[in-house]
C-alpha cells in the first residue's frame, strides 16, 4: 500500500510541477532583455498562422473582400497614388503578391502578417511606457482585441494603419525622449509613411501634434530641432505623392467629399453613435479578458468564498509605480483621448458620413492606455492567464470555424454580396474573351463593386476602369479602353445601369451583350445565383 500511494502522489506532483515550470518560463521571457522581443515576435507568428487557417475555414464559402481585390490591382502598377488613396497599400500588395498567388488564402495570410506587424509595434510603444512585464500583457490583449483577429480579415488601407499609426507613435515617444534632430527625422519618415497609407491618418498626426503642445515637459520638446525637423522631413518626403495630387486634380479628395459628405443631420448622428457603440463594444472584450486574467491569480477561489471585492481591489494600490513612466504615459492617455474624442465630434460638426471602419486605426492604444494606470498591479501570473486565454481561445476558434462557416452560410443563403460567386464569372469570362480573340483580356468595366473581382480572380488580372466616376485608379486610360477592347461587367438591379449602358452605347456601339448566371457550390451547399449584364467589345483592329 505504500509504495502504490507514493507512486499516486508522484503522479500527481509532476503536472503541477510542470505547469509552475512553463509559466515561469514564460514569465522569464518576457520580461528578459534579451529575449523578450523574440517572444513577442513568436508570439505574433503564431498568431498569424493560427488565424490564417481560421479565416481560411470561416471564409471559404467567400470570394475575397472587393477592398482586397482593388489591393491588388492597384499593386499591379507602382503609381504615387490611386484614385481614391495614397499608394502605400497598393504598394504592399504588389510586393506580397510577387511572391504568394492570388489565391484566397494568400489574402488572409496578408492581412494577418499585417496585423501581427502592428502587434510587435504595439509592444514596443508599450516598451517606451510600462516595464516588459506590463507591456507583454498590452500584446497578448492586443491580439484578443477583434479588429487583430475576426474584424482584421480583409487588407485595406485601414488595415495598413494598425502599423503605420503605431509607428508614428513609436517614433514620436523616441523623439519626445530624445529631443534629437536624428529622432526628428525618424518621426517626420513615419509620418509621411502614413499620410502614403491613408489621409485619414490625419487624425492620429493631429493628436500626436496637440499631445506635443499640451504635455507638461512640451517646451522641453518644443525647443529641440526634434519637432522642426520631424515637419521638414514628413513634407520632403511627401512631395512626390503631392506632386502627383495636383497632376491628378486632386481627386482622392474628390472622392471624399462625393461620397462621405451628409445633408441629413438626423442621419449623422445615427451613424455617430453606432461608431461609438460599435467600437466600444470591439474594446470591451480584450478589456474584459485581461480583468479576468487579473482576477485569475491565486488565492482566487479562497478570496471569492470569503472577500469577494478583493479579487478586483487587490489588483490596486497607492504609491510610486517603478513600471510606468508617467511622462510618457501622458502621452499616450492624451492621444488616444483625443483620437477617441474627436473624430466623432467632427463628423458632427461637418456632417460626415462615419464609417464604423475608421474606428480600426485609431483604439490600438487602448490597451496601453489602461494598462499604464500607476495605481494598478500586474502580477506575474497574469501574464500567463492572459496568454492561456488567448491560446484556448484561438484553438477554440480553430476547430470551431468550419462549422461557424456552415451556420453563417445557412443564415444567409440569400446574401449575394457575401456569397455571390464572382470568382466563377470571372473564370468563365476570361475564357470566353480567350475563345473570341485569343489574347489577353486586358480591361474589365464596370462599378468597383462587380469588377475588383474580376481583376483578383481572372487568371488575365484584367485592369480596372470605372466610368462616370471621377476618382479612377489611373491603371488604365479610355484609350486604353478603346485599343485593347473590354468586358463590361454589371448588375442589373443597380440603379446605376442606365448610365453605364449609356457609356457603353457611346464606347462600342457593336459591343456584344449577353446575360450570365453564377452559382457556387460549397462542400455540397449551393450559394445563391446571381445575374449579371455582360458587355464584350473587342480590341481594335
């Protein structure tokens, strides 16, 4: 009996001793300089890999968001900008897509290496805040924060933003710190790395700008040539894209008031407040998980039997907090205030169509922003609770995704924008352009909406023209149009046909017209068919 109940109590040592070894590794590396950055980089590796596979499961009935279709025709040329934006995303996609397919899953694979980008910029903003410890905990929730997982699923410009913004910040807290002109020049490059993403960056470089003016030690920066030489910079290096601005009419700022200016007052403040609501609810989770994770530290269960309330309240204390480097942290609570505040306020004021999208760029900081409180605690164990959390609910997310899929697509068997197979027609149209002239199908026209996926899918990645609207890409030309011929591509319940049909009467007259239905099968499932006006006028002769 004794030999069988010490083997029995060994069995039982040896996982708790184990699961004491891997959390203090973890804890051990994260907070070691010299491996702490090779954590957080395997860390958002991983978080890539898992997360691809899971958008490739939640997606597979799917064709790619139009936004990423136009990615990457706009990568097909490097132009200084396209249409609509600055060229920086463009760019990206044209270098990723050298070298992965455009195929589906190279899309979520893109968009997930960009956000696990942002995620290693994240912490090292938080490394210029908080000690290592508090600033792993800012990854781990910043990888549970959706807009870096669910919500991060197509790459975009706002995309984009989740690196490009959290650079500025980065290289403002260094300048800020420095107060060199080298620092200087750093901050001016990030800057105009960003306006090259998205004008609507101009919100995050207008509040790092008021963060300057209004934090206490401002006249110490001020007086450096960090500043002037970050503003110097930021316009010399914006001066091709402003160079190509003006050749172009200034169109993207064309397109921005077309399409995001509002009459209705009633209206604006409606999508107001479903931004807010919309973007305080995506902040919830992370924030809620990491409470949880604080509150999953031993004595846990003791003290929710005999003091609840401490479960919360010991995770706070007065008094000097060596982990966090209030200089800094006033920083960042001043630019995540004024980015949280003030967009809202302005669509308001100038009647602004706003998008819940814009909120994605702009609350990376939050996490952060809590985290620096001096008066919390972080305890070692949390950081190995917040990443459990994280791993489970990956895994969870994983293995649940095909059958997450199923349910979505037999709750919407009818939702053509999501389900429509446009993939399928543009197959078939390459081929029927191929049967007729055996060339390349140069050109497809037609509404952003029902073209950008014939230029992902087309094995010819046809350019993109749109006409009757004034903020084309600059991919093609009309000239271009009439030369190499085109297939038009429309939807016939889109009020804008008329218009189109009008374009196409006046372009090609002897266009030949036909209509084409498509529908996808999924592992047996049918999708919903779609009809489409199909317009093919052949190159000149």
């Amino acid at each position: 009996m004794s030999t069988t109940s010490i083997s029995s109590a060994r069995t039982r040592v040896k996982p708790r001793v184990s699961f004491d070894r891997f959390r203090a590794w973890l804890v051990a590396y994260a907070t070691a300089p010299s491996a702490r950055l090779w954590l957080v980089i395997q860390l958002a590796i991983l978080h890539a890999v898992i997360w691809t596979f899971i958008l490739i499961n939640l997606k597979a009935a799917q064709d790619v968001h139009m936004d990423v279709a136009e990615a990457y025709g706009w990568g097909q040329k490097f132009l200084w900008g396209y249409g609509k934006h600055p060229p920086l995303s463009g760019w990206i996609a044209g270098l990723w897509f050298r070298v992965f397919p455009a195929a589906d899953w190279a899309t979520y694979a893109l968009a997930m290496a960009t956000v696990s980008t942002g995620m290693v910029i994240c912490w090292l903003v938080a490394m210029r805040v908080v000690d290592a410890r508090r600033a792993f905990l800012v990854v781990v929730m910043v990888a549970l924060y959706p807009i870096f997982n669910f919500k991060g699923f197509k790459y975009n410009p706002d995309l984009l933003q989740l690196v490009t913004l959290p650079l500025v910040v980065l290289a403002y807290l260094n300048a800020f710190e420095k107060r060199s002109w080298q620092s200087g020049i750093w901050l001016g490059l990030a800057g105009a790395l960003a306006l090259m993403t998205k004008y609507w960056v101009l919100t995050m470089i207008g509040a790092v700008g008021l963060a300057a003016l209004i934090h206490p030690e401002r006249t110490k920066f001020l007086l450096s040539p960090a500043p002037w030489v970050a503003i110097a910079t930021m316009v010399l290096a914006m001066i091709p894209h402003i160079v190509w601005l003006a050749d172009a009419h200034f169109v993207p700022l064309t397109y921005a008031g077309d399409t995001y200016s509002l009459e209705d007052a009633s209206e604006v403040r409606q999508l107001v407040f479903g931004y807010v609501l919309h973007n305080a609810a995506l902040l919830a989770l992370p924030v809620a998980l990491a409470a949880l994770a604080m509150a999953w530290v031993p004595p846990w269960l003791t003290l929710l039997m005999r003091a609840p309330s401490r479960i919360v309240t010991r995770a706070w204390a007065r008094g000097v907090n060596p982990g966090v480097d209030v200089s800094q942290a006033r920083n960042i609570w001043i630019i995540q205030l004024i980015v949280a505040v003030g967009p809202p306020l302005g669509a308001l004021a100038f009647s602004i169509y706003m998008k819940t999208d814009w909120g994605i760029s702009l609350f990376f900081l939050v996490p952060l922003a809590l985290v620096a409180i001096p008066a919390l605690r972080v305890q070692s164990a949390v950081l190995f609770n917040i990443t459990a959390i994280w791993f489970v609910l990956s895994v969870a997310t994983l293995a649940a995704s095909p059958w997450i899929a199923a349910r979505e697509m037999a709750a919407n068997t009818g939702n053509t924008a999501t389900y429509g197979a446009r993939s399928e027609l543009a197959r078939e149209l390459t081929q029927a352009w191929h049967t007729r002239f055996a060339s390349r199908w140069a050109i497809v026209a037609g509404t952003m909406e029902s073209i950008q996926p014939m230029v992902f899918y087309s094995p010819d990645h046809p350019a993109a023209f749109t006409p009757n609207e004034a903020w084309s890409s600059g991919l093609t030309s009309l000239d271009d149009v009439k030369t190499y011929g085109f297939i038009g591509v429309f939807d016939p319940t889109d009020g804008r046909l008329p218009a189109f049909e009008k374009w196409v009467s006046e372009i090609a007259p002897n266009a030949e017209r036909m209509v084409m239905t498509t529908r996808r099968f999924t592992h047996g499932k049918a999708g919903p068919s779609m009809t489409w006006n199909i317009y093919i006028a052949p190159p000149a002769k």
